[in-house]
C-alpha cells in the first residue's frame, strides 16, 4: 500500500535542491534536478519505512 507524503522541495544556493517533509521528520534528499530530488526522497521515505518496521520503532506519520 502506498501512502502520500507531503514534500517540500528548495532550491539551494550552491546549486540543486534539497528535499524535505514536515509528515516525515527524518526524510532528507538532495539532488541536481528536481525531479533527481523527488526520486531519491521516495528511495530515503521507503527505506526509512523498512528500517522502522525492522527494528520495531513508532512509525507515526501523518499520511494522506
């Protein structure tokens, strides 16, 4: 099952974006491209996801 996340994405001064999301503290992502950033901030969200569910911490995300 897939859930939505809420990302925002910034552009930085020294060039590239970064990703982030207020649903899910931990996820941060920094690509050259927009579209790099959003690919590799769903890679970090669905590893986090893993990794929580593995080692059995609270995954409370607010998910639309």
């Amino acid at each position: 099952m897939e859930k939505l996340v809420k990302i925002q994405i910034e552009k930085l001064d020294e060039g590239g974006y970064l990703a982030t999301s207020e649903d899910f503290e931990d996820l941060m992502a920094q690509g050259d491209t927009i579209e790099e950033t959003l690919e590799i901030a769903r890679d970090v969200a669905e590893k986090l996801v893993e990794s929580y569910v593995a080692h059995g911490d609270n995954l409370a995300l607010k998910l639309y």
